[in-house]
C-alpha cells in the first residue's frame, strides 16, 4: 500500500472512530432520581454534610420529636437504554450510629476507552433537622444555605455561594470562590468569614454586640448605617466596637468587597434555590439565584397560602392599616 492509501485509510478510520465516539456520547441523556430519609434525631448533637457537586440547603424543622428529613435530587448521565435502571455511580452514604450524623456522597465515573465522558453527577440535599444541632457542611461545587439554626456551623466551599441566615451561634466560613451572605438577628455568638474571591455581605448588625474586624487586600470595606466606638476606618480595612462589644466578628478577602450592613441583606428576586422554613409563629418562603453579576439574590416572605390566610384575616380581624 501506498503512501496515498495509507493516509487516506487513516483519514477514513479516524471519521469513523469520530462518527461513533459521536453517536455514543448522543446516546448519554440526564437523568433524575429522588430519594428521601427520614432519621431519628434525638440524642444527635450534629450534622456533618460532605457533597462534591450540587447545592446543600439545611434548614430549621421545628419539629419537636427530633426528627431529621433529607431529600436528595440525584442527576446524572446515563446511556440511552439504561434510563430505567437506577443510577449506580451515585451513592450516598448515612451514619446515624454515634451522636453525629454524616452524609456523605460519592461519586465513581464508570465511562472509560477512547471517547471517555466525564460524568458529572450531581446530588442537592435539602435537610430539615432540630434548630439545636450543629451543622458542618462542605462541597467541591454548589451553592450552600443554612437557615434558622441556633448551634455552631461550620461551612467550607471551593466554588459555591454561601448563605447563612438567622443563626445565633458561632459562624465559621470559609470559601475559595464565591460570595457569601450572612444575615444576622441582632445577636450572633461570632462570625469567622474567610474568602479568597468573593464578595462577602454581613447584614442584621443593627443591634448586635460585638467586636469588630474586616479587611480586604483587592477590593473595599463599606459600613451601612452602623454606629462603631473606637472606630478605625479605612478603605480596605475597618475595626471597632459594636454597641458594647463582646463577641468577636472577623472577616477576611482576599479579592472581594466587605459590606457591613445595619439591616439584613435582601438582594433581588430569585430562583436558584427554594425552600420553605416552618418557625414557630410562621412559614416563610426563602428563594435565591444567582443572577447576571455573580451574586445570589435572596428573597425572604410568605408562601402564596399564608399571605391568602392573611389577606382573609385582616379584612376580617385587623385594622386596615396594621
């Protein structure tokens, strides 16, 4: 055979080995499975959620009996003729034998020859557990929310938003890239804030305790009508005392910029996430999505039945105007 003939069966060969690698990876559609746990929450001091890709959103049951509900969205890639079997790549692995539960996912890649495609598997996790745990969290890929939770979290993130809202306890983030909101009710047991690039947005500090800390190296501090003593403000750094002082909020960026904020942080509408929080005098609705700038915008209100209920309530009870 030729030179000629040679190139010419190699050329052929290789649109071959193309138009199949092509039809196979056509072959591969997204497929979704949900599954649900519930656990026994008493005795069980906390909660330790270790994900690689997809959101985890862990919220406040007000469930007096203790009990723990996971819901888990699986999504991934699967061949064309195996849609109705179960995903297999995917496992998620539950230890409630001590007094910490741990979550934690895995995830195996069974694709392999010269066409290989990447699975990437996704698992989001939306948790209900008793507002007494702690809470320690940390993903690869995908966003993290923690809402109305009164013990100690703990949150770590390579590439994710952070949102953590209404918890007293000691609050200790950090994050490579993302931004981070953090939503306080007037009184926090610490903050820790730590992220490379990311803004970070600190808000509910009106009437809150504490000393105070913030600096960025790329990037500015932005205090919104908060009253410091012993204030020492600068572009890229401010410190200073909190009404009377006491716990410690400490927040770090690297590239990024840090708003201190009176009242609580409450971007744009969005839809990224949605969950709804049973407290005890009411359920609230809180949405989020990350929109055209790379921030999450967050909304926190009624569901679309409370606010009938109240519509009714108040033309029937309530003045108009309170």
């Amino acid at each position: 055979m030729n030179l000629k003939n040679i190139i010419i069966a190699a050329v052929a060969g290789l649109m071959i080995l193309s138009l199949n690698g092509c039809s196979l990876l056509k072959k591969r559609v997204e497929k979704k499975e949900n599954v649900k746990y519930t656990l026994n929450g008493n005795d069980k001091t906390s909660i330790h959620i270790d994900n690689i890709n997809g959101r985890i959103n862990v919220t406040n049951s007000s469930d007096t009996n203790g009990v723990i509900k996971i819901e888990a969205e699986i999504i991934a890639d699967v061949k064309h003729d195996e849609q109705d079997k179960p995903i297999d790549n995917v496992k998620i692995k539950i230890d409630s034998a001590g007094n910490d539960i741990k979550i934690e996912t895995e995830i195996n890649n069974t694709s392999s020859g010269m066409f290989r495609k990447n699975n990437n598997a996704v698992v989001n996790y939306d948790i209900k557990i008793p507002a007494n745990m702690k809470v320690y969290t940390e993903t690869v890929n995908g966003s993290i929310t923690i809402a109305g939770i009164n013990n100690d979290i703990k949150v770590e993130t390579v590439n994710g938003k952070i949102n953590v809202l209404n918890c007293p306890g000691k609050i200790d983030i950090e994050g490579v890239n993302g931004t981070v909101i953090c939503n306080v009710d007037s009184v926090t047991a610490g903050i820790n804030i730590s992220v490379t690039n990311g803004d970070i947005k600190v808000g509910g500090l009106k009437n809150v305790n504490a000393d105070v800390s913030a600096s960025t190296i790329h990037g500015k501090v932005t205090i919104k009508e908060l009253e410091f003593s012993e204030l020492n403000n600068e572009r890229k750094s401010v410190s200073g005392i909190l009404g009377k002082g006491g716990s410690q909020i400490r927040i770090d960026a690297v590239n990024g910029r840090i708003t201190l904020d009176a009242s609580k942080y409450l971007p744009k509408k969005d839809d990224s996430f949605e969950f709804k929080i049973d407290f005890d005098d009411e359920p609230i609705i809180i949405e989020g999505k990350e929109n055209k700038n790379g921030d999450i915008d967050i909304r926190i209100g009624k569901d679309d039945k409370e606010k009938n209920d109240d519509k009714q309530a108040d033309s029937v009870k309530r003045p108009e105007n309170k």
